[in-house]
C-alpha cells in the first residue's frame, strides 16, 4: 500500500472520519465485530482492517475520551450487551426508565 498521495488527501480524510467528528453531544454506540479472529493489537496487520474490532477500538477509546457511552463486543472481550438487538432493547427501556439492573 502506497501513502505517497495522503498529504494531499488528508483534509478529505479529516473531514470523512467519524474519529474526527466525535463530541460529547453524540448518542450511545454499540459496536459489534463477532467474526474477528485474530489479537486486537492496534499496530498490527488484519486479515480485514475495515472491518476489524481495533477498528471499534480506536473509536471507543475516542468517544470515551468525549464522554460517549460506547459498548463495543468482539470474541476476546465480550461486552455486557451482546446484540445490537440488546442495546436497542436497553435503550428503549432505559428512555422509559424500566431498563434491567
């Protein structure tokens, strides 16, 4: 992979990336990487970096950095919530004030 043109392209790069727009104002994330097989070890090479839960992360570290409630699940570090059906579900009952304790 060739970086010779990412100067030139950074500013479209900033202003595409979720990381970048990250503020204390955005809504609880569940983020879910189910198939990922290998180490989370941000630095290293992955099978499918796009989609891969160094990925999710990298973007939980940031939202949290910003005070956003982020839940993210991959096999090596399972989330208290383990399907974006769950987080939906908690939230609806969490707006109601019924949420499971």
């Amino acid at each position: 992979m060739s970086y010779d043109a990412r100067e030139k392209i950074l500013a479209w790069i900033h202003e595409s990336s979720p990381y970048e727009h990250a503020s204390a104002g955005d809504p609880p994330i569940y983020m879910d990487y189910p198939n990922q097989k290998e180490p989370v070890v941000p630095g290293t090479n992955q099978k499918d970096p796009t989609h891969s839960a160094i990925l999710g992360l990298t973007m939980a570290e940031r939202l949290t950095e910003v005070g956003v409630e982020v839940h993210l699940n991959y096999p090596e570090r399972p989330a208290s919530i383990k399907s974006a059906q769950e987080f939906v579900l908690d939230r609806l009952a969490t707006s109601r004030g019924t949420a499971k304790q």
